[in-house]
C-alpha cells in the first residue's frame, strides 16, 4: 500500500516588523492546514524575549519559515538566533519577502540554514512585501494577486508532499550556492557606497509617548520610558514608522533618503513571486 506524508500540525513561523512575511506565512500555513485537515500553531519570533529561548518541533510537523529580505539576505541579526532553532526532520517550506528590489541569496540562504537545523526544505517562495523604506514601493503588497498566486502555491505543495512518502532532496531554488554574494550595498550616482547601518529614526513633535514604537521594534532598541531614544541598533525594519498612529517616526538622514529615491524611481515595476515546488 502506497503511503503519503501525513503531519500533525502545520506552523507559521516567522520575523516581520510590519507585518507583511507574516500575512503571507500565514496564509500559506492557513492553506496547508486546511489540505492536511490539521491545525495551524503561530510562532511569532519578531519579538525580542521570544529570540531569547530555543524552539523545538516535532518530527511530524510541516513549517512554513519566513523572514524577509534585508540587502538581498536573510536579516544579519537574526543568523545566531536561527542557528539554535532545531528542525528534527521537520518538513519546512522557506518563504522570504523583499521590498519589490530582489530578493537576491534570501531565499537560498534560509534554505540552507534550515537544512542546517534538520529541516527537511521540501518548496520555498520569494514574495514581495510594501518596501520598508517607502509607502509607494510595492504598496499595499501582498495584495489580493499576490494572496491568489500564495494560495495557488500551497495548494501545489501539498499535492507535492501527498506524492510523496518522505522529503529525500532539498528543494532547489534560485540564488549562488556558499559563498553567497556580499548584501547588498547602495551606490551613489557617483558608484560612491552609502553606508546607513548607524542611522536611526527621529521623532517629531507628533509623538504622544504612547511606547507602541518601543513595543513593536522588533530589536527592543527604543527605550519605553522615552521613545525619542534609539538605545540599540537599528535595522531599519520601520515598524515604529508604519505603525506609528500619530505619525512621529520618521528618518532625514541624507543618505537613507537617496537610497530611499533610489529604490521607488528604479524598482518602480511590479516584480512577481518566484516559487520553487
């Protein structure tokens, strides 16, 4: 008798500042539940304590894994923390998200840091989220095309894994395997390097002191009892920007502008998921 791969949950697992991997890792976990006849189990690891502590799966769950894409990896300031997760043969489906640009290595990278971990990388998907920096660049995505084309990928992964009886071979996917290329460094007009790791948001004279900035930072880098102090380092996730009621957050360092302008007069085209079943 032929036997299938069965699961006893599917997770979300996933990092997102302003929410846009975890609206897709959602509803990718959301559809392959649904397929398995399981439940889904959220892991949120945006927040700082839940990085603090190692998680474990089951052998017999299917992960959906997502972080999104900065300078064309997988977030630097995540790497030690992913290296502890454990997978114990775990089937994962790797899905980053970028900001419209390229998603560069992301997606190869998390692959094989998964792998790492013993997962079993079965498919994986690139998607683009609403850009960071700009609210114009891909704005509002994932939008409705992009949750069609995400449900449409899960419907195909599960078909996949039902075919199958084990994961034997990780998935390939785009991207150059190790050494993978440098991030992704913006340039001046004059090919002269903008360097932005130091700069951190300011705060207008909008702000309340309501500490939702503080709350959402996905770095635990503004200080609670004065938000207009950027105590730690800055990865210029902009969730204190975006969610931000009053509008106070905000950036005027010359440099993150240019590269900011950059990006929405370049990158301006609607670029298109890549998956990889």
């Amino acid at each position: 008798m032929f036997l299938h791969m069965k699961f006893s949950k599917v997770y979300a697992a996933y990092f997102s500042g302003t929410g846009t991997t975890e609206k897709m890792v959602n509803a990718i976990a959301a559809k392959l539940a649904e397929k398995f006849g399981v439940a889904v189990e959220k892991f949120d690891f945006t927040p700082p304590a839940v990085r603090t502590v190692v998680k474990e799966f089951e052998s017999d769950a299917l992960v959906v894994f997502g972080t999104p894409v900065i300078a064309g990896r997988v977030p630097n300031v995540l790497l030690k923390y992913l290296a502890t997760v454990k997978g114990n043969g775990a089937v994962a489906v790797p899905v980053v998200l970028y900001g419209n640009r390229n998603f560069d290595d992301a997606l190869i990278e998390l692959r094989d840091i998964l792998e790492a971990d013993g997962f079993k990388p079965a498919a994986a998907a690139a998607f683009i989220g609403e850009h960071s920096f700009s609210k114009i660049l891909a704005a509002g995505r994932p939008d409705a095309q992009d949750m069609e084309v995400a449900n449409k990928f899960a419907a195909d992964v599960a078909a996949k894994l039902e075919a199958l009886e084990e994961v034997d071979e990780i998935i390939a996917v785009e991207g150059v395997e190790k050494p993978y290329r440098g991030y992704y460094q913006p340039r001046d007009r004059k090919g002269t390097p903008i360097n932005i790791l130091k700069v951190k948001p300011l705060t207008n004279d909008n702000c309340v002191n309501c500490g939702l900035c503080a709350k959402v930072c996905p770095m635990g880098s503004i200080n609670p009892e004065n938000v207009k102090e950027v105590v730690g380092i800055c990865i210029k996730c902009c969730a204190c920007v975006k969610k931000c009621p009053m509008g106070a957050k905000y950036y005027e360092d010359a440099g993150y502008l240019y590269h900011q302008t950059e990006l929405e007069e370049g990158y301006a085209r609607r670029a298109e998921p890549a998956l990889f079943i």
